[in-house]
C-alpha cells in the first residue's frame, strides 16, 4: 500500500512540472512569433523597383537619393513581406495605391535646410517626366509616419541621417482628355529633383 502510494506521489511530483513545461513550451510558439528575415523574393524586388542619384556642387555632396517605386512587381512583393511580419495586409495600401503614382524616396543632406521637398519654401523642385515629354507635378510629398526601425527593415538604405518622403503623382497627365501618364506607350520614367545646387535624375523602366 505505501509503495503504491509511494508511486502516485512520484507519478504526479514528475508529471505535473512535465506538463507545465510542455505548455509552457507550446504558449511560446505560438504566442511569440520567430525571428522573421527579409525573403529573397523581396529583396529582389526592392532591388529592381530602387534607383539612386547623388548631387554634388564643386565636389562637395549636396544631396543622396535613393527612392523606390511602387509598380505591380514590388507592391506584390510588398504585400507579401508586409503579411510575414504582422500577419495581415496593410491597411488601405492598394486603395491609395490605385489612386497615384507612388514613390518612396529618402533623402540625405549635410545641411539639414535643404532637406525639405515637403515645403512650399524648399529651393528644389520635384516632378515625374516619361518618353513621351510629358510630365507631372506631385500631388503631394510627405514625410514618412513610419517608425525608423519599420523604415529600415523595409527599406535597408534608410539611414538614421536620412529623412523620408512619401511621393504621390497624379496617374492622368490630362484629366479632362482622360490621358494617362502611364500610358501604353511609355517605356520609362524619371524622377527629377532639381534646384539651383544641382539636379538629380532617377529613371525606372516600365515593363
């Protein structure tokens, strides 16, 4: 008799801290998602869908621009990115999207007063131009809201001296003649940002 009662004490004295450990072990995996890296497949469309451009004046830097645009091939890959890390699509994404032309564009500048192309007062001038010669002006330019550690996982040229900006352009050239920017006929386009301290050009070619 006490050896059974022996065994049910030992029973429960090596059972019970087993489960406990057991569930302890499954509450982790599921409510701490692992260490998620950038996929190849992203990193890839980054790549393609980001150009760069560098101002100097009499050799000394004025500005660094890389910038990224949104077309068909990244915003995929964006979405899917987007969906390893937080398990849901970004909210409103295609809907603002769909409206506009869509650049992100970060900026680096040693004099930090040149570094405001969101500013009516800023000394440079920003547009989209494509092979037809057509060109547009932006409909707005905004500061990146995102956190800086988001920015740089998303977008690893993004430094901690840099500022961000979100570019929207118009998708009609000609409204009322219901021209399209991004006709079929356009085979590239370009950013340009310039002003009296330089110009910078940043190309894409449109698949």
């Amino acid at each position: 008799m006490k050896k059974i009662v022996f065994l049910i004490i030992l029973f429960f004295v090596i059972a019970i801290p087993l489960f406990y450990l057991s569930g302890c072990s499954v509450f982790s995996s599921v409510g701490i998602p692992p260490t998620v890296q950038s996929s190849s497949g992203y990193t890839s469309a980054l790549r393609k869908a980001t150009q760069k451009a560098d101002i100097y004046n009499k050799l000394n830097t004025v500005m660094y621009i890389r910038a990224t645009y949104f077309n068909k091939s990244f915003i995929r890959a964006y979405e899917k990115e987007y969906y390893n890390y937080y398990m849901k699509k970004p909210e409103d994404f295609k809907r603002k999207l769909h409206k506009y032309t869509t650049l992100f564009v970060s900026v680096y500048t040693p004099r930090r007063s040149y570094n405001n192309l969101n500013s009516n007062r800023s000394i440079w001038m920003v547009y989209l131009t494509n092979n037809e010669g057509e060109s547009v002006m932006p409909e707005s330019i905004k500061p990146s809201q995102r956190k800086r550690v988001f920015l740089k996982k998303f977008f690893p040229y993004v430094t901690d001296w840099s500022k961000q900006y979100i570019m929207r352009f118009p998708k009609f050239y000609d409204k009322k003649e219901n021209k399209l920017f991004l006709n079929p006929s356009v085979r590239w386009i370009e950013l340009v940002i310039t002003g009296v301290n330089g110009k910078a050009v940043l190309k894409w070619n449109i698949n």
